[in-house]
C-alpha cells in the first residue's frame, strides 16, 4: 500500500481552510485515512430523518460523497478542486434513528484524471450496511 499523502488530521485541517461550510459543525469526524480506506462517522441529527423516521437518502448520499472526497484527499493530498464525476447508490435498508451513520470508503482505481471507489454506509453498530454507493472523482492536473 502507498503511503498517504494526508492523514485524518491533516484533512480534517484542510478542509477546515478551504471547505468550511461543510465541515465546520463538527457533525462529521473523520475517524481514520491511509491513502487507500477511511472511516467517518456523522453523529445522528433530528435532520437526517425524512417522514416516517428513517435516515433521509440526501444525508446518506452527502456522507457517502464526503467519505469519497476524504479517501481521495488522503491518496493525493490536498487538491481542493477534485470532484465527484459520477455517484450511484442503493439503498439496502433503512437506518436506525438515533443511530450514527458510519461511512467506510475504498479506493479501487486512483489514476492520474479518475478516482473510482466505493462507500458502504452502516447505521450504529450493525454490520449490515444500510447503502452501498460507487463513485468516480475527477482529480484536476496538479
């Protein structure tokens, strides 16, 4: 395994300059980035539940989005710039209110213009994942 180009701290930081609007409220922890894998977690919120009390797919697809944009950063370093290209998702089952959702994100290609991977989201402890996402990022020339 190459060695991370950013660790979970040093993302955590970057993200606090250059993307603030989305990581300032301290929802989201970034509990672990090595290059290739990492592990958010995004504490349970009244928001996150659409009617009829379950996890809302806009708060799965966010964190799923965010966990690929993370397991990037750690593989590249900091490119402010790179984007989501492409993000297909399915919804397993649902999530357990009051329940953190936790996002496990892979790499399986890092090229030089692509990323691909993908996200399983699961809700508190359970196993099972409640969505599985795949997802492309572009990553602009450096």
């Amino acid at each position: 395994m190459e060695r991370a180009k950013m660790n979970a701290g040093e993302i955590e930081a970057f993200l606090r300059e250059v993307f603030p609007q989305a990581f300032s409220d301290g929802d989201i922890a970034i509990e672990q980035a090595d290059g290739v894998t990492c592990r958010l977690r995004q504490r349970f919120s009244a928001r996150m539940l659409r009617p009829g009390g379950t996890v809302s797919g806009p708060t799965l697809m966010a964190l799923a989005d965010f966990a690929m944009y993370v397991v990037v950063l750690s593989a590249i370093g900091p490119v402010a710039l790179a984007v989501t290209t492409n993000l297909s998702i399915n919804f397993l089952r649902k999530g357990t209110p009051g329940q953190d959702i936790t996002a496990a994100a892979r790499l399986l290609k890092l090229g030089r213009r692509l990323a691909v991977g993908e996200v399983n989201l699961f809700s508190g402890a359970s196993a099972d994942p409640i969505a599985h996402v795949t997802s492309t990022y572009s990553i602009p020339n450096q």
